[in-house]
C-alpha cells in the first residue's frame, strides 16, 4: 500500500501537516503525569457522589479515556456534540448540545473538555448545564489559552495553560488531522 499520509515526522519534536510546522508543546510523559493527577482529584473530591463524566466530543475523546484508566470511583460517562446553528447575528454562533440522554438535576456533573480558547463554548455548554439545575457543575480542562479567553469561564480542574497559539495533538485536530498524535504539538 503506498503511503498517502500527510503528516510527515521530519524530526522527533517537528512535524508538517498541510505545510504548516509544528513542534512539541507537551511530551506524552508530561500529558499523562498531568492525567494521573487530574484522576487524582476527581477520585478524592468526587468519592461516593457518583459523578456524571460529560465528554465533549470531539477533541475530549482521547483526554478522556486516559482520563478515567485512573478513575477508581463509581462513575457514569456521556459523550456530547455541540452543533452550530445560526443565532441571531448579536448572539453569534450559538452550539446545540446533543446526544445528552441523562436527566442532570441533582447529580453531580463534570463537563471533560479538551481546550478553552476563547471560552464562548464552554461558557455556553456551563450556562445550558446550569439550567438543568445538577447538584453540582465543574469543568475539567486538558487545556487553558488564558490570554485568549473573551468570556468568564469557571474552569474547576486545569491541566495546563498554555500560550494563545493553535495546537495539535492527543485529540486535536487541524483540519481532522492530528488527532492521533500522542504528543501535542504547537504551529509555529
Ligand atoms: P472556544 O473556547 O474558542 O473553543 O469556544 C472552541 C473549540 O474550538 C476548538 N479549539 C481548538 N482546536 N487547536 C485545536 O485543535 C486549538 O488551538 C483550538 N482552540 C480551540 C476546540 O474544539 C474547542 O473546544
Ligand atoms: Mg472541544
């Protein structure tokens, strides 16, 4: 089979995807370290209260399963989408969240992403949450573009804040692409 790839490894901390340039931000080692803690946490904050996980797809896929390979308390896991569609132009773009199947009043609900940027997501997925009255909300982020942020967002638990730059890897893509990189990457 030829290789059709894309994606070429032209040295171990550089890689070129669609011409762009991106070198190592984190290592494997440092993302799963910061993994192993974030488990941590969520075992001693969220012992016997039977969270409900929230991944939102699609970014969070990754971060998330090697999330709870170190979760040793009872919990339930969903996977979200959040879909465009079109708000008023004073609005912006609004997000539909969908595939939630779970009633969320009175249980304790951890929203798993994998990046806040500018926050207008996390921001709105909080606020749609929120209204559905759970005894508790938290967002748990893998990712923090602190200078980047245009909207209040709470986030609970951060793996690591990072510069306002776009990033690859570990369940981000860049045009899809990317996604399965064990290392995250930055584009220069
Ligand atoms: P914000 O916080 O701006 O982020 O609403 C919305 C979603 O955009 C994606 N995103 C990124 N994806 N590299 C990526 O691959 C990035 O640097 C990046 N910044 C934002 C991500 O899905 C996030 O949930
Ligand atoms: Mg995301």
């Amino acid at each position: 089979m030829s290789n059709t790839t894309s994606s070429l490894t032209t040295s171990p901390n550089t890689r070129i995807l669609n011409k762009k340039t991106f070198s190592v931000l984190l290592t494997q080692t440092e993302i799963e370290t910061k993994i192993r803690d974030l488990a941590s946490l969520l075992n001693h904050d969220y012992a016997d209260k039977n969270p409900i996980l929230l991944v939102i797809l699609n970014g969070a896929f990754r971060f998330s399963a090697d999330l709870v390979r170190y979760i040793n308390i009872d919990v339930e896991i969903q996977f979200l989408r959040l879909a465009s569609y079109q708000g008023t132009e004073s609005m912006g773009e609004i997000k539909q969240i969908l595939g939630l199947t779970t009633p969320l009043r009175d249980r304790h609900v951890i929203i798993l992403e994998d990046i806040v940027d500018t926050g207008l997501t996390a921001h709105q997925v909080w606020q749609d949450l929120q209204a559905q009255q759970p005894a508790s909300l938290a967002l748990m982020t893998l990712l923090l573009k602190p200078d980047a942020l245009q909207m209040p967002v709470e986030c609970t638990y951060i793996g690591f804040s990072i510069p306002n730059m776009f990033v690859v890897g570990y369940g981000l893509d860049f045009d899809q692409k990317g996604r399965e990189w064990n290392d995250i990457y930055v584009c220069l």
